[in-house]
C-alpha cells in the first residue's frame, strides 16, 4: 500500500512540474504589455504645427498694439505727476524762503542783479549752500524737457536754461514794482507764481511774462497738451494750452490779472 501510495505522489508531482514548465510560459504570454514611462508619453506627444505657431505669433502682436498706447498714456502720466512734484518741492522751497524772509516772496533778482532766485531757492533743495551762476538738484528737470546742464554729466544746471520759470513781476529790480508779500496777492489761487518753460527760451530759469508763456512762444505744454502751473497759493495744477492763462493776454483781462500782484485790484 505505501509502494502504491508513494508511486501515485510520483506521477502527481511529475505531472505539476509539466504544468509548470509547460503552461507557466503561456501565462507569461498572455500578461499586458509594460506601460510606458512619464518621459516616454511626452516624447511621444504631438509638437505644434506652423499654422498653430503663426496664429499665436498673430494673437501676441494684435495684444501688443493694443497695449502699447495704453503704455505710452501711463508713462506720460507718470512723467507728469513727478513734474507736478517737482513744482510742489519748489513752491516748499519758495514758502521757506517767504518764511525766513518777513514773508517776502522770493524775488527774480536783487536790485543789484548778484543773486537770482534759483540761487536762492537751491540750497532749501539741497541744503548745501548758495552757489552762483548754476543750480544743482533734480527737481528743476521736467522729466519730459530736461535743464540744460553746465557741462554733460555735471549734474548741475544753467540758471538760465531750467525747466520752470518765475512768473513776472516777482522782480525786485524796481521802486515801482516792489517784490509783494506773501500775504498781501488777493485771490492767490488764481495768480501764476512758476510756469514750464522751453529751455531755448531767453527766460528760462529767469521771469517770464504772460505774452512769452504762451505756446505760440516759449510755453511747455508737453504734458498731455497742457502743462503744469504753480500758483501763488503753492497748489499745482496741470492748465491746457487754450487756457485764458496761455493766451498771451495782457492788461485788465482776466488773463492779464492772473499774472499782477501788486497794487492788486482785480
């Protein structure tokens, strides 16, 4: 019984291992293909054909011309408020020195003609001392129309050549047109004090009369057609080239009143 029983076990054993060496392959045959890799899939991915590559071209170039303009509008702006700054840090200067003079404000020039305004109001800008003949801190540049310089990297500036100007009669030169008070210009919101000026004007950096800050002469109205005025009452505010205040009018006109301090009457 024990022969019989061992020689059974024989013949199964002897048929699993057939199974094993026989059919195992077939199982393995039958298996899914390995799946491919990350890398291998993007490899194999569809690159963009010419026409794809010409509309995005084509959709980039119609965005940029439409912002372009919107650009350009925001870099003027820009530009624009930084000279309105310019005039603010200017009217500060011009108000120390009123203080630290009675109230005076700050003359074109000394009877004498030894010291003119922009030497004056330097040194409030950069707390250096007064120098002659030339001015250096940055607020007297316009953004858009830069003072002329001495000398090419010099940093300093022709006091004849500065971006803004004095309005007339703030002179001193004269008994019958003495330099006003402070106090004493009725309606100072309404009265021109510092305009922007061409640098290529024969007043630039010096007076300017109503007739000369017209644009038809030496007016700067790069600012959106229009450019920034300081008035007497130290606000700024940006005034279009139709303005009365550029017309280049004289005497009892509006105009003319918005450029007189003193006997002030209008």
């Amino acid at each position: 019984m024990m022969i019989l029983f061992h020689r059974l076990s024989n013949v199964t054993r002897s048929r699993r291992d057939a199974f094993t060496r026989i059919e195992l392959p077939v199982v393995l045959a039958r298996r899914s293909p390995p799946v491919a890799d990350e890398g291998e899939r993007k490899c194999k991915r569809k690159a963009f054909t010419l026409i794809e590559l010409l509309v995005v071209i084509t959709i980039i170039s119609i965005l940029a011309a439409l912002l372009m303009p919107a650009l350009k509008n925001a870099k003027d702006q820009a530009r624009a408020i930084e000279c309105m700054n310019n005039l603010h840090q200017l009217s500060l200067a011009l108000a120390a020195y009123s203080n630290d003079n009675n109230g005076v404000m700050a003359p074109d020039q000394t009877g004498s003609g030894s010291t003119r305004w922009p030497w004056m109001l330097d040194p409030y800008l950069t707390g250096k001392p007064k120098t002659m003949l030339n001015v250096s801190s940055p607020i007297w540049n316009c953004p858009k129309h830069l003072s002329l310089e001495i000398s090419p990297g010099s940093k300093t500036y022709n006091q004849d050549r500065l971006s803004y100007s004095l309005a007339q009669l703030m002179n001193g030169q004269l008994p019958t047109v003495p330099v006003p008070y402070a106090s004493s210009i009725v309606h100072p919101a309404q009265k021109v004090l510092m305009v922007e000026l061409k640098t290529d004007s024969p007043t630039s950096g010096g007076e300017v009369s109503y007739s000369y800050a017209t644009p038809a002469q030496y007016g700067w109205v790069g600012h959106r057609g229009g450019e920034n005025i300081l008035f007497c009452d130290y606000h700024v505010e940006w005034t279009p080239a139709t303005s009365i205040l550029l017309a280049g009018i004289g005497g009892a006109t509006p105009a003319g009143s918005a450029w007189y301090y003193s006997p002030d009457t209008q």
